[in-house]
C-alpha cells in the first residue's frame, strides 16, 4: 500500500506578496516607458494612461495568477491591462514608425507587453 502521508513544501509563486512585487514592475515599466516617450503629448501623461498588455493562449484557462495582477496593478497604480491572444495582436497592434509606441485599435498606447505565450517551440 502507498503512504501518502508527506509534509508538501508551500509554493509561494502566488502569494499577495509577489502579486504585489509584479504589479510593481509593471507600473515602474510604465513609467519608465513613459520617460521614454519624447513629444508634448507625454509631458502631462502618467503611467496609468497606459495600457498593459498579456499575450495569452487561444482558450486559456490558467489565470490565476494573471487576474490578480491585473487586479492589483489597476487596484494599487491604475494601470489597466487587456488579454490578447496572438491571432488577435496580428489583427488588431499597431506601431507608430514615427515614435514606436504601440497601440491597439489605434486607441490604447501599450507600455508593456508580458508574453504568457509565444516563447515555446512546437
């Protein structure tokens, strides 16, 4: 008969405190991106006029750790994020030759891109 009885080690990959530590990057990104920028129209723009955006799977399922931080991202700093896959970025990202920001629809200034999926071989 197999014993099952074992202490399981705690994994910590989503404890609140490295939520919080992400959504912290991600806003200094936004940030800094926005440093980044040169023309009046960023002088008086914050990073939360930004957009954040997650590149994920067609049909994902695995979000817990995405949606809290997004939550806290928008909760803490206001940054709002979007989910794309990539099928929807080929259709819907732009770039600005002149400046290089990127842009969705032509309406949301991307600061950040966090690539969940498209860095694997098949």
């Amino acid at each position: 008969m197999l014993d099952f009885n074992y202490e399981r080690e705690e994994d910590d990959g989503l404890s609140s405190a490295n939520i919080a530590e992400m959504a912290r990057a991600f806003n200094r990104a936004c940030e800094l991106y926005k440093e980044s920028m040169a023309g009046d129209r960023y002088e008086s723009m914050k990073a939360s006029d930004f957009w954040v955006l997650f590149v994920v799977d067609e049909g994902e399922r695995n979000v817990c750790d995405q949606k809290l931080i997004e939550v806290t991202l928008f909760e803490t700093y206001k940054v709002r994020s979007l989910r794309m896959t990539l099928s929807q970025v080929a259709q819907r990202v732009t770039r600005n030759e002149a400046t290089g920001a990127i842009s969705v629809d032509g309406k949301l200034e991307v600061a950040l891109v966090y690539y969940r999926t498209g860095y694997q071989v098949e």
